[in-house]
C-alpha cells in the first residue's frame, strides 16, 4: 500500500475540520405546523399558527425554519420582527376601529342632517 501525499492528506484533514451539519428540515404546504416558517423560494418569513399555506409573494410550496437555514444570516432578529408586526398590528386595529366609529357616525348623523333639510323645505315651501 501506498501513502497519500501530503498534500491530499492536508486538504482531506481541512475538509473534515470545515464539516458541518447541514441537515435542513422541510415542511411542505399543507402540513399542520405552528411556528415561524420561511419560503425556500423567495425568503419570505410568515408566522403559522394552524397549517402551511403556499407562499403569499412567489406561491412557493415548500418552508424551512429560518433559524436552520443557511440563507437567512442577514436578516433582523426574529424578536424584533414580531415586535414591529405587534406594532404594526396594534396600528393597523386603531385605524380600524377610527374608521368604524366615523362610519357609523355618518350612518346616524346622515338620515338625521337630510331629515332637517326635508322639514326645513316643507315648512319654507308650505
């Protein structure tokens, strides 16, 4: 038997020290799942709570944990996410509920305004 050269020797010793897992877990659309997901297609984190739909921005059918992805380094942390969608969520409920309050003002306040005019043109024109 022969001995390898040094320099196979070297480069399968770096090899191996460079080794890691790179097991990733897949989940396809339609899987009963709770947890934050990202889409293997465009990158795009959603939050799921009951079962995995297909990716909203590219229709992609297949997520992966963004924690165990090798592409998701240059994102913001996960807490500050949830953080601005709490915000934005929050924001979004206060509009809401300012235009539910003028609609039904204007619901109330409409009939009664042309109901004064009606009886003002009554009375003017009697």
């Amino acid at each position: 038997m022969s001995a390898a050269p040094p320099e196979i020797s070297a480069l399968r010793a770096l090899g191996e020290a460079q080794r890691v897992d790179e097991y990733i877990e897949f989940w396809p659309a339609g899987t009963l799942a709770t947890g934050v997901f990202s889409c293997v297609a465009c990158g795009r984190t959603v939050l799921c709570t009951y079962q995995l739909h297909p990716c909203p921005t590219c229709d992609g059918r297949l997520w992966e944990d963004p924690s165990s992805s090798p592409y998701a380094q240059g994102e913001m942390p996960l807490t500050t996410r949830l953080a601005a969608y709490e915000e934005w969520e929050a924001d979004d409920l206060g509009q809401t509920a300012d235009f539910v309050r003028g609609a039904s003002l204007a619901v109330v306040v409409g009939p009664v305004l042309w109901l004064f005019l009606a009886a003002s043109a009554f009375l003017l024109l009697r």
